[in-house]
C-alpha cells in the first residue's frame, strides 16, 4: 500500500517531464508544436479524425498535405489521446474493478461508505462552483465555457497520494481515505467520460460489437476452462488456454472492443473497458501501489505489469502533446476551472463527509478527525493528467481548450493548501 515513490517515479515523472517539454516548446516555437500534434500519420476511411476538421485544426501548411481520397485521418494527438491511452484507463478501470467486484475490495461494505459519499461531494462541490461562476461572469462566457463543467471533479490518483503522504505521513489513516476517494473519483470520472463526451453521433449498435467480444472472451477463454476443469485439482484445462493461448484472446476482443467504441461515438479510449472484467483475475487484491501485487500470478495481473512500461511511455507521450499551452492562454476558464478544483472540491468533500461521519453516523476511520476532511479535500483537488484530459475532449482546439488545460496544469498550487491546512489544522503526521 505504501510503495507510492514507486508508482509516482515509474509513471507520473516521465509524465510532468513530457508536460514541461510541451511547455517550453509551446512558448518558444508554438507554430511547430502546434503541427508536430497535429501531424498526420494515416489517411483512411475507418478511425480518426475528420479530415475537414483535421485541415480546420492544423491551419497554416495543411492544404499542402497530400490527403488523397479519405475522409479520417490518425494524428499524433488521436494515437496517444485516443488509441495509446486506452492502456491507461485500462489499468486505471482494473483497480476500480478489483474494489468493486472482489468480497474484500477497498470500495464494499461499510468502510468505503464515508468516502464514496465524500466522492460524491467532490464532484459536485467542483461543478457547483464552475457553473456558478461561470453564470456571474455572464452568459457569453457561460455558453462558452459550460461544455467544461466536467475538468475540475478530476483527481490525479497519484499525485494526490503523494502530497496525502507527504501531508499526513504514510500511516496516517486519511491517506487510505484519500485512496479510496481517488479510486472512487475515477470510476465517475470514466463514467462522466462516456455518458457527456461522446466523439461525435452515439450509435450503441457499435457497443454490441464491443461488449460481445468481451463476453466472447470470457465464455470460451475464462469462463469455459473453469467449468471444464471443476473437480479437477491441477486444472488442466485452464493451465493449457493459459500456456497455450496466454494474453492473445484478450488482445485480439481488446482490439475489437476498441475499434466498436470508436464507431460508437463514445471516446475510445475506454474502448478496452469491457475487456477488464473478462479476464481471469485473483480472488483478492492488495491495493493500488501495493508491492505485494507484483507477486500475483493471475493473467489481469500479469498484464497490468507488462503494461507498467508501455504505460510510462504513453503517459510521458500524454504530457507532451497535451500540455503544450501558451502562458498568454490564461483566462476565465483558467480561473473557473481552479476555483472548481481549489474551492469545490475541498468544501464538497468536507460537507457530505461530514454529513456521511456525523449525520448518517457511518464515521470515519479510527484515528481520523473531521478536520482532517478539509485537508483531504485539499489534496484532492490535484487534478492534472484526467483534467487535462477532460479539457482536450470538453472543448474544440483554441482558447478556450488551452486556458482550461492551464487551469488543469495550475491544480498543481493545491499541493501548497493541502500543506497549509495541515498546519492549520495541525494534522499529526503518522510514520
């Protein structure tokens, strides 16, 4: 549970490295930046961006692109926000998975009642105050910016822990709290992902298309050799697919969920989604940043370390294509997205946390006080890599994406409140 360096040097390092190249090069050469994103690498007829929208978006020196007779093209920012991501909210949806679906997981029972509340308010504190906010500023600002009521109810899983750490020391039980709240933040972030940013016209007939080969995955590949091998100790059914055909089902119905999700008009980076709970998996899971994990031996487990260094690579590739944004962008999205994030969450989590502790009578963890609700909102409010994501699918290029993604960047000014209020409120560090 407390190997968080680990997780936070393998993957969230690589990704504020990628975030600051794109800024430097943004502000020094934003021209080329800007055609290095949105450079073509796959003229078709099947997946990827519109082509007239692809000529709209990259301006200056696009007529002289040889395009040819298709109507999409693939891109560098649709590879990496659209196909190469979908590996990370895999992992992401596997550990939301395992805390709902297994008899011991983080986010059943009583314990996780308080802080699933608590999620609850901390996404809707964020989308009261963005609105709000938004409304003063005027109704043209409003009709321009409203789309993005979704950026600021983001929490970055990782950072977050780490300035929990950092915050309340690593055994102090607000930080499992906080864990749990991340965990829970997440699956409402994929879900909000689906349901309000579709990619263009929904047509569910597509879904069928994905949902099958995830069930046709599970039938003949998990399901079917369990059932062959009942009674039988060594399970030689099982061990055989297992040896045999490994991780392939999985990629080849992967593939095929993908390309369903991307016709589907739903983003396609949850296209790997329905193949998550497919896949044999272990009665029990440690935990998110447990070490102990990496000693599993089941295929989801085993898939997800494969991933670890793909998924650094991805998030690294994230960082550079996404937070490319010129300083000059910041304005009333910025702000409207900070203060969704900087006063939205920390008051949501610490009213219906408190409402969930104090009134509903479910309490809080042994050891943890009402004050520290605040300073987990605080640290909450880390939005970063799905803020930043959320923005470049809330809004079209311009600049009203690129002063919501400043305002995603800028969440990282959360770390100094959470701190502060851990003085204020005299937060007892615990080793």
């Amino acid at each position: 549970m407390y190997r968080v360096w680990n997780f936070v040097s393998n993957y969230s390092l690589l990704l504020i490295v990628g975030a600051a190249l794109a800024l430097i090069w943004a502000n020094t050469d934003p021209l080329a930046y800007h055609h290095f994103v949105e450079h073509p690498l796959w003229f078709n007829d099947w997946i990827g961006n519109a082509v007239a929208d692809w000529e709209k978006s990259y301006g200056h020196g696009g007529a002289g692109v040889e395009v040819g007779d298709f109507a999409r093209v693939v891109t560098v920012h649709y590879l990496v926000n659209d196909m190469l991501m979908a590996f990370f909210f895999a992992i992401a949806a596997k550990e939301v998975w395992e805390a709902v679906i297994l008899k011991n997981g983080s986010l059943r029972g009583r314990k996780a009642a308080t802080p699933l509340i608590a999620t609850a308010g901390g996404m809707l504190g964020p989308v009261v105050v963005y609105l709000g906010l938004a409304m003063l500023l005027g109704s043209d600002t409003f009709d321009a910016v409203k789309h993005g009521w979704a950026i600021p109810t983001a929490t970055d899983i990782a950072f977050s822990y780490l300035v929990g750490r950092v915050v309340f020391g690593a055994g102090h039980p607000a930080v499992r709290f906080l864990l749990l709240l991340a965990i829970a933040d997440d699956a409402g972030g994929l879900i909000i992902l689906a349901i309000f940013y579709p990619t263009g016209d929904i047509t569910p007939v597509w879904l069928l298309l994905s949902f099958g080969a995830a069930l046709v995955a599970f039938l003949l590949f998990n399901w079917l050799p369990l059932r062959l091998d009942r009674g039988q100790m060594h399970k030689p059914v099982s061990t055989w697919v297992r040896r045999h055909l490994g991780v392939w089902p999985y990629a080849i119905a992967g593939v095929v969920s993908w390309f369903g999700f991307s016709q589907s008009g739903i983003h396609p980076a949850l296209g790997l989604l329905p193949i998550v709970p497919a896949i044999p998996h272990a009665d029990r899971a440690f935990g998110l940043f447990a070490e102990a994990e990496r000693y599993l031996t089941d295929l989801l487990n085993v898939i997800e370390h494969h991933l670890k260094n793909p998924v650094e690579v991805v998030l690294l590739l994230f960082g550079l294509t996404n937070a490319g944004v010129e300083l000059s962008a910041i304005s009333e999205p910025t702000w409207l997205v900070l203060g969704g994030l900087l006063i939205g969450k920390p008051v949501g989590i610490f009213l219906l946390g408190w409402f969930a502790a104090r009134v509903l009578r479910l309490g809080l963890p042994a050891g943890m006080r009402t004050a520290d609700l605040v300073v987990v909102g605080a640290v909450a409010a880390i939005g970063f890599t799905v803020a930043l994501f959320v923005a470049s699918v809330a809004f079209e290029p311009g600049a009203v994406q690129d002063a919501a993604k400043m305002g995603a960047l800028m969440s990282f000014g959360a770390a100094i409140m959470a701190i502060a209020f851990g003085i204020i409120f005299r937060v007892e560090k615990k080793r």
